[in-house]
C-alpha cells in the first residue's frame, strides 16, 4: 500500500471512496508517524487518541453507506489544531504554564467545522506561548524542530502546525495568524499556507491575542488540500460578529489556477525586494518565481506601497495593547495558574503572573499597558490607529492596478536555535507579514524549492484584495505546478521513517 502519510486529500478520499484501506487504518498510520517521529519534532503537545478514532468510525460508516460526499471536504483527512484552540475535552494551553491544566468545555467554531467535514483530529499542536514569537521557541513545554533540519526552528508562532505537515503527521492542520504567524511557519518548513481576509474564519473559541488582526488558516502540502480545509472551514458564524459568509469556491479556483493566470495582473513591490536583510536566496526565489508566473501567462505590475516602512512600528503598539485587553482574564480568578496561598487577591494575581507568564508573553503584556496608559496612548496608540488606516488605503490603490501581489514570506530561511535572541532584532523578522494582518488582507505563503546558500525551503507570498483570496489560490497554483507540489521533508519521508 502507498504511504498514506504522503497523500493529499483527494488520494484519501478516493482511497476510501474505492475501499483500498478504512478512515481507521488513516487514523492508525497517522497516530504511528507521531509516535514514530514526534519524539525528534516535538509538534504535539496532546495526542487525542480516541477522539481520532471515533471520528474515523464514523467516516467508515459513511464509507460504507457511500455517503463520503455528505461528510465534507475532510471526510478521512487526518487533522490536527494550534493549541489556542478549544476543543471540548483537551488542554488548551497555548503553551503557557499559566493554561497548563485548562480543559476546554467546548469547541472551537474551526475545529468543529473541520471535525465535522470528517476530519480525523489528532491532537494539539505546540506553538509561541499565546502566539506571541516568530520560533516556536517561547513554549513554555520546549520548542518544536524544522523537519527539514533539527537544529533549526519551525517558525512561529504556529511552528507546531507546520512541522507536523512538513513531517508527515497531519495532512492538514490548522493555525492561527496575527502578524505572521502562519506564513512565517509555512516558508520555513516548505508547506503551503494561508491566512484567509479578515472575517472568512471564525475566530470563537480560538484564545484571542489580537483580536482585529487575528485569524485562523490551513497548513497542507498541496494548494488543493488548502483549499479543501478553506471549504471546511469559511463562512459565517453567528458566535463571531466579525464572521463573513463569502461563498468561494476556493477549489475551482484551485482547478482554474494555472490556466485562469493567464491575463492575471501580477504586482511586484520593489521596496520590498530592496528591503534591509531580506537575504539574496529568496530575493532570487522572488525573481524566479516571477518569472515562472510571467511565463504562465501572468501580466507582472510594479506597485507602490508608501507606508509599507512603518507597519512594524504600527504592529508592534497595535499588537501589544490588544494583547493586553485580552490577556487580562488570565488572572487566576476568572482563568490561569490558580494559587490561592495568598491573603490578598492583588498578591494572588501577582504570583499568579508571575509563575504563568513567560517572559515574551510579560514583555508584550508590560508594553500594551504602558501603550495605553493615561498620556501615553495618544502618542502611540491614535497614531497607529492612524497608521493602520494608511496602510490599508496603500493596499485597496495598490489593488486597483493588479488583481494579486508576489512578495517575500521572511527575510531568510530557518534560523537555529537561539540564533535570534534579541527580541527586537525578532519582531523585524515579520516585516512581510504584518501589513496583510494590519491592512486585513488575505494572504499565503507557497514552497518554491530551496534557497541557493542554505539549501533550505523558501516560499513566497502571494496577497490578495479582500475577499479574493480566491485570487491568491489562482497564483499559488499556477507557481505550485512550475514548481512542484510540496513533499513530506526527507528525513520523514524515506526509508528513514520506517515506510
Ligand atoms: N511574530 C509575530 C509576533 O510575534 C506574529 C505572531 C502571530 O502571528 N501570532 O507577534
């Protein structure tokens, strides 16, 4: 039998639908790739067991009945969740000692979509501790390793959802992206992924850290499995105000992609090809890459974003202050570490943070409440406020003259550990992303091969209007079919993991 691990959505669901092998047996490869591989990867932080193997009963009923269609577009497809998203019955810790022993008493709005489009849930995915990171490396329960290399981060803050595709665990997972924080992953560990438009996702029940800029998204190796797991997972939902029922039909976009680019307008911005740091192997992937689109037929356009220099700034106030609003529940009283050997509540809270909080996580919580503390706030947080607007202006002009934007992911390829340790010199690293979460585009990053200097995978981002994030599938799929789709990383991948 091929390597079920290997295989896309569509091969599991004909593999099903043709009775080669049972949703159970998927769930059973997929539970022993983790205990085979994890140990080295580190992606999970829980293993839910027995809720993968009932859902897997259950795709095998409707196998048997023939009804695999009326599942969902995940019937069979192994999936795994960011651990900042609730579901009934597991930790949710968003790797803080201060959720360590937090079960959630419901699910999330996307884990219960994709659970219910017959989706296998595997587990909880290791992350920066409340997303807070571009490495994975502030979880309080150890960081998760690059398949691609062990010594190097997987990105973050979903580094756990990225490696665990990159590594063959999960077909599909799902994450969550604030500033970057699914982009970043999915171009370090050479896997597609997508932050959909602000508003496509549902955002309840997954913990909040900056709420107007947060949303959740896929991580697959193929642009099709994303775009399944998209279809699973858009739409309204009456628990998330925010919430937007679009109606795409992301998987005919998919389909179209390489020949409905032909005509496509392709922006190019070259401040950002220009940009301090960003290193010459993925500016030349960005070159490359706009030629295989140019090829394909696409029209390449020159845009201008003007403000794009000050969104780290604007990210960096924004981020922080929404950050702290919703961090304030974790007090010890209404959520977090409980420590009740304290004659007063104030020294309750204090022992409370002070034992949950990392120091990422007390370094953002200390800059959001300066930020909007009394005659501090109009200095940093109107202005970025005011910011906010421009750069997204920048964007809906820039989209007049082209129907989707090339850019970089991250500056490099993956770093190793520890090699990034002053935490300003780690916020520039997400000079690409956070102007699509300020701005509330939608953007996804593809695998383009790897780069010339590190031999380590590169992708590129592609950034669409509002709303058309059917667009950005178009273009990732056009360069998806120049480039190839992407692998399981090779050390998984070959006789090495046992297959
Ligand atoms: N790296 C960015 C930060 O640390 C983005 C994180 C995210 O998208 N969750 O804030």
């Amino acid at each position: 039998m091929p390597d079920i691990m290997q295989m896309g959505v569509r091969q599991i669901r004909e593999g099903l639908a043709e009775g080669e092998f049972s949703a159970r047996e998927v769930a059973r490869a997929a539970l022993d790739a983790i205990a085979e591989r994890d140990g080295s990867v580190h992606a999970f932080l829980e293993i839910t067991e027995s809720q993968a193997l009932e859902a897997a009963d259950r795709v095998d009923a409707a196998a048997a009945q023939r009804a695999l269609d009326e599942l969902g577009p995940l019937a069979g497809v192994p999936v795994a969740f960011k651990d900042n998203m609730n579901q009934e019955g597991t930790h949710t810790t968003c790797s803080s000692r201060m959720l360590e022993s937090y079960v959630s008493p419901y699910t999330a709005t996307c884990v219960q979509r994709a659970i219910d489009a017959g989706g296998i849930p595997l587990g909880k995915l290791n992350m920066d501790e409340f997303a807070f990171g571009s490495s994975t490396e502030t979880s309080a329960f150890g960081p998760t390793r690059n398949p691609w290399d062990l010594e190097r981060v997987p990105g973050g803050s979903s580094g756990g959802s990225a490696a665990a595709v990159a590594a063959g665990m999960a077909c599909v997972t799902l994450g969550s992206d604030t500033g970057g924080s699914i982009r970043q992953p999915a171009s370090f560990c050479g896997v597609v992924g997508v932050k959909p438009t602000y508003g496509m996702v549902s955002r309840y029940g997954v913990v909040a850290f900056g709420s107007s800029l947060d949303q959740v998204g896929p991580f697959a190796r193929s642009v099709e499995d994303a775009a399944w797991a998209l279809q699973a997972i858009c739409g309204h939902d009456p628990r998330d105000c925010t919430s937007q029922d679009l109606d795409i039909d992301f998987l005919s976009a998919v389909r179209e992609g390489a020949q409905s680019i032909r005509g496509m307008r392709v922006g190019i911005v070259k401040e950002f090809l220009e940009a301090k740091g960003l290193s010459d192997e993925v500016r030349e992937k960005i070159q490359e890459a706009t030629g295989k689109l140019c090829d394909a037929g696409a029209e390449i356009v020159e845009v201008q974003l003007p403000h794009a220099d000050a969104a780290i700034s604007a990210y960096y106030v924004l981020g922080p202050c929404e950050a702290f609003s919703n961090l304030a529940r974790f007090d010890s009283v209404r959520y977090g570490l409980a420590d009740h050997g304290h004659k007063d509540l104030s020294g309750q809270y204090e022992a409370s943070r002070a034992a949950g909080f990392g120091a990422e996580a007390k370094r953002r919580i200390l800059l959001g409440s300066y930020l909007l503390s009394a005659g501090v706030y109009d200095t940093y947080y109107y202005p970025a406020q005011q910011v906010r607007t421009l750069i997204t202006r920048d964007y809906v002009q820039a989209f007049e003259k082209c129907d989707a934007i090339l850019a970089p992911a991250s500056p490099r390829t993956a770093f190793k550990f520890g090699e990034i340790s002053d935490p300003a010199q780690m916020y520039l690293s997400d000079i690409f992303t956070v102007p699509i979460n300020i701005a509330g585009n939608g953007g996804m990053t593809v695998p383009v091969g790897l780069g010339s200097q590190t031999g380590l995978p590169v992708g590129v981002q592609i950034i669409a209007p509002q709303f058309k994030d059917a667009n950005m599938l178009r273009v990732a799929a056009a360069l998806e079919q120049a480039y190839g789709t992407a692998s399981v990383a090779p050390e998984f991948a070959g006789e090495k993991a046992g297959e």
